[in-house]
C-alpha cells in the first residue's frame, strides 16, 4: 500500500462487474487500476456464496461463486489490470490538469483521466460485535479485519466468531503469534470444515487454544486491552488474558465515501446514462449493482454488459484524438496474439 500512481482508468469495487470492467476496456487498449477493501477479488460472489451455484450466466450451465471469480482473473490476466487489495477508496479529487485522482485508506493515490465505480452495494464493512466498551479499544487492540498480517506478530491473540474469516486468521496466524485462544459460542462452525478439522488439529496439539463461550466484556486502559471476559454453562464467568482481539462477526455492505463523492444518487445507488453508464459528472461511470438507471437488474450478466457500453464511452476520455476501431474478439488478430485465442 501507499504511493502515488498513474493509469488510465482506476475502477473502485473488483467485484464480477468490476473485473469484466478490464477485460472489456483492455481489448480497446485501456489501462487499469482496481481498488477493493476486500482481501481478495470477486466481490458478493467471492465473500457472500462461494459454494453456491450460478446458473444464470451466459453458456455456463453452473459455476460456483469462487470459480465464477478465478475465471473471470484468468480472463483479464493479459490486460495487467493493477489490483490495491485490502484499501477502501475514501476521497475524490481534480488535478490540475484536469484528471481525477482517488486516494485510499492507505495512503495510496491513484490518478487517471476516467473513474468506474464498480461498487456493488457498497463496500463491505464488518459489524461490530455486541460487547459493551469495546469502540475504546477498537482499532488499538481490538480489529475487525487483518489489513496487514506482520501486525500480529508475537501478539497474544484471542480470535472471535465462527465463520471462515475466524477460522481462516486462526490458522494462518497461529505460526506468528505468541498464543491463540478461538472463542466461539457454540461447538459447531459456518466454516469450510477442512478448515474446522484443522484448527481442532491444532488445538489437540495444544498449539491453540478453543473455548466455547460467550464475550461479556473487556479489561484494560488507555485502548489496550489485557483480558477477554467470558462465560458458559460449564466454567461459569472467567477472563482469557491477552494483548489482541480480532472479532469476526460478520460483514454488511454499506455505501460509504462514495456517497461524498458529489454524484447524483438515487436510494444510495448512483443514476446513470444506459448508452455509456456515465454518471452526473463526466468522466465518471458507474456499472453493477451500484448502477441506478430504468430497469436495472441487479445480475453479473447486466453488470458485464454495462462493462462493454461503459468501456466504448471511457475511451474518448482515455484517447481523446483517437476514433474507437470496433472489433469482433474472432477477428482481431492483434488481440488474438494477445488473449491467445
Ligand atoms: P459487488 O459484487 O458487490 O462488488 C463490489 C466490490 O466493491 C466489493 O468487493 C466491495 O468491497 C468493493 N467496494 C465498494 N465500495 C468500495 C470502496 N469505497 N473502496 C474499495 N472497495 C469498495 N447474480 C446473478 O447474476 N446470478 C445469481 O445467481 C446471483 N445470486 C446471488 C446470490 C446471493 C446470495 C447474492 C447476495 C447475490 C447474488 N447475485 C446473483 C447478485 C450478484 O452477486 C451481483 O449482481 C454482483 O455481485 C454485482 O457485482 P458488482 O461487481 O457490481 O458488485
């Protein structure tokens, strides 16, 4: 994270819509860069049903969520599409000479004469787990997502929740930190049970630790906590002492800095034109289920077709003094070297 860059077109949301967003703008020579606050690309279908099936995108009978995603990357791989992961788009800007610039949560800055929001139903925010006191240590000691795993490092963690993210920082954070203890309130999990298998792996070997009970509340000072309160029916109320607390109780999806971006919404979603998906101010577009428009659907497949429309209206900011050439993919031979078809 960090730094000041430069690109064509910086897309905000690397969901399904914005993913196909670089395959479509790549086949007319458009460069890009994708800012998600998500660790990992593919937006609702990569965070809210992996393991789900699809069964309404065009000529493929059935894909899950998260392979819907790894091939959309396969698709846009060769258009070098510049991903800044785990940073949420916070403010818009105009240079001087007459671009806009994004900066993130991060420090990053990217600047580009075009703007897509790809922004789904906003970006994904963790809820805040039910524990009286906890905003005084929030964001000291107490986190609701790992943006960089080293900060955890020689930390003695107390893990909360009982879903994938829980179990997924339980594992990949128990060889960096001093201790682990996984506090769920209930013996079972909403989680990959390969993954559930192994941290019980871990706990037997008494490489963790896994208590089922319920968070009461928090000990500590000055933002730092000392100890996690718990109870259950067996042990009654007692405290697990540690340094960290990592809650992961689930995410919701909320609107966020874009609504200050100064475009024209409509029920937090943002209107656009349906010939080029252009927003209120020019130069800026919105495709997906972030789009407002008569008619809109929220489906992958309007999302993708909005791509290509938005993609064709991107360009003349892009290349100003050059005319759009238009090109079937089974005849642009420049493009077939490129995609390898
Ligand atoms: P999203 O997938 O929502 O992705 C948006 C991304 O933008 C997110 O990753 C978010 O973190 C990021 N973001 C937002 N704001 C910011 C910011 N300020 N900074 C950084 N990042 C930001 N559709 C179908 O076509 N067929 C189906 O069968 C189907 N089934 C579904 C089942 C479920 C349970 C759900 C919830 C949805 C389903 N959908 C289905 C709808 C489909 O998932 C959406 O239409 C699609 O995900 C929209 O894609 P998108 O790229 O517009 O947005």
């Amino acid at each position: 994270p960090g730094g000041a860059h430069e690109t064509d077109v910086i897309i905000i949301g690397a969901g399904p819509c914005g993913l196909f967003a670089v395959f479509e703008l790549g086949l007319l020579g458009v460069k890009t860069h994708l800012i998600d606050i998500q660790a990992k690309p593919g937006g609702q279908a990569a965070e809210l049903y992996p393991e789900k099936p699809i069964l309404d995108i065009p000529a493929i009978k059935s894909i899950t969520g998260e392979q819907l995603t790894k091939q959309l990357l396969e698709q846009i791989e060769p258009f070098g599409g510049k991903f800044h992961m785990n940073e949420m788009a916070v403010s818009l800007d105009n240079t001087p000479d007459g671009k806009w610039s994004i900066a993130t949560d991060m420090g990053t800055t990217v600047t580009a004469p075009v703007i897509v929001i790809a922004a789904g139903g906003g970006s994904f925010q963790p809820k805040k787990p039910p524990i009286p006191g906890v905003e005084d240590f929030e964001g000291k000691s107490v986190f609701y997502a790992v943006r960089e795993r080293s900060a955890f490092e020689g930390k003695n963690l107390v893990i909360a929740g009982g879903g994938d993210s829980a179990l997924d920082w339980t594992l990949n954070l128990q060889p960096i930190a001093k201790s682990i203890t996984l506090v769920h309130r209930r013996p079972d999990f909403r989680a990959a049970p390969d993954s559930v298998e192994k941290m019980h792996a871990l706990a037997n070997e008494q490489k963790i630790d896994f208590e089922v009970a319920q968070i009461t509340g928090l000990k500590g000072i000055n933002g730092q906590i000392s100890a996690v309160s718990v109870e259950n029916e067996k042990d009654g109320a007692y405290d697990i002492p540690c340094d960290t607390l990592l809650a992961f109780y689930g995410l919701t999806m909320k609107l966020g800095p874009i609504a200050e971006f100064g475009l024209n919404l409509t029920e937090n979603r943002i209107e656009v034109d349906t010939e080029k998906f252009e927003t209120s101010v020019p130069g800026i577009f919105c495709i997906g289920d972030m789009a407002a428009y008569p008619g809109k659907l929220k489906l992958i497949l309007s999302g993708f077709h909005e791509a290509a429309l938005m993609s064709h209206g991107a360009f003349h900011y892009v290349f100003p003094d050059r005319k759009l050439k238009f090109q079937h993919t089974t005849s642009a031979k420049g493009l077939q070297a490129q995609l390898g078809g």
